[in-house]
C-alpha cells in the first residue's frame, strides 16, 4: 500500500526521540516509501546528551536516496514542482506544533508542510513533549479540529516526574499513515503505554 509513495518526514528537536525516530525510518523503508528527509537547524548542527549530529545524521541518510533538505528554499519546491503524498513531522516539538499551528514559517520542515497543505495532503503529526499536556495542549486541541492534519497515537511516558509529558508510538506509524491517506484519523489517539516490541 505504501510501495513508491512519496512521502516527506520532517525532523525536529525533541532529541530524546532519535532512537525511536531510526527505528521508525526504518520500517518505511521496509514498506518502500519513496522518503524525503526535512531537518530542523538543531537537528543538523546539535550535539545533545543523546546522539551527537553527525552521527545521527549518517544514520538519517541511510533511509533515503534523496539529500537532505535543510533549507527554506529547498523545500519550497515541494509545493509546485514535487508533490509529496503525504507529510509526516516527527519527533514533533512543543515548538514545531506551535509554528505549525500559527502558519510560522520558518525552516525546511515548516516550510515542506506549508508545501504540501498547498496542494490539500495531509499531514502527521507524531507529538514528543514535555509541555504536551500544559502549554502545548492548547495548539494540540487546535491542530486536532484543523482539516488535512492527523496524530499518531501517544502515551504519557512519566506520570509522576513529568505530568504534562506525551510522547507518540511509533510502532503505530505506519497504521496512521495507511488511515491518513485515507482522510481518517487512528482511534484512539492517547493510549495508555508504550507498546513492547
């Protein structure tokens, strides 16, 4: 079903993800999309407590046989000239959700989702924040009820250290990509942990 889809993921900081963020990169492989990778400026140029930059992005690029989209101008193509069958942002941050929410315009991710609302597909969002349940809920709530986006499902990941804290299950990913091609969304959306693999 996904067999040459073109699909765009767009990559954001919420840098305790990259882990599963790889494992996910990896079963669309496996379902052979055709992917194109869209990063963040912290994703590119960080090194954080969890994977150093470079590092992570040599493992980015072995799911891909495009180059890496980092630039405003590289994404804007999108729009006209390639049409993504559907846009996929994740790990996405309190901070992407509230840009995306706003139309604040202003990296290669951003810009690969403005692209491709442009031409009425949609979007996934996999959701990775601590603010998730407190500050972000409300641009959450509003993406929710917004035409062409979708959420993969998520769980609270530390009830008791981090209260507001959600993060997306990944190994539901490519079940909400096959319904959001379909203009619906996964049910239910919150679960209650992470699934075992």
């Amino acid at each position: 079903m996904l067999k040459n889809k073109k699909i765009g993921i767009g990559i954001t900081g919420s840098f305790c993800s990259m882990k599963p963020l790889l494992l996910f990169l990896k079963e669309l492989n496996d379902h052979g999309v055709d992917l194109y990778v869209f990063l963040t400026d912290e994703v590119l140029n960080y090194d954080t407590r969890f994977f150093k930059h470079q590092h992570l992005i040599s493992q980015i690029k072995e799911y891909t046989k495009h180059p890496l989209i980092t630039h405003i101008v590289d994404a804007e193509p999108f729009g006209p000239v390639i049409q993504l069958d559907l846009m996929i942002v994740y790990p996405c941050s309190g901070n992407t959700l509230a840009k995306l929410t706003h139309g604040i315009n202003d990296n290669a991710v951003t810009m690969a989702v403005k692209a491709t609302l442009r031409n009425n597909r949609n979007i996934v969002i996999g959701l990775c924040s601590n603010d998730a349940l407190s500050t972000s809920g409300v641009n959450f709530m509003q993406l929710m009820n917004t035409k062409h986006f979708y959420f993969m499902p998520m769980y609270q990941d530390d009830t008791i250290k981090k209260p507001n804290s959600l993060l997306t299950e990944y190994t539901l990913g490519i079940q909400t990509i096959v319904n959001a091609l379909n203009d619906h969304q996964i049910q239910p959306i919150f679960i209650t942990h992470k699934r075992e693999r």
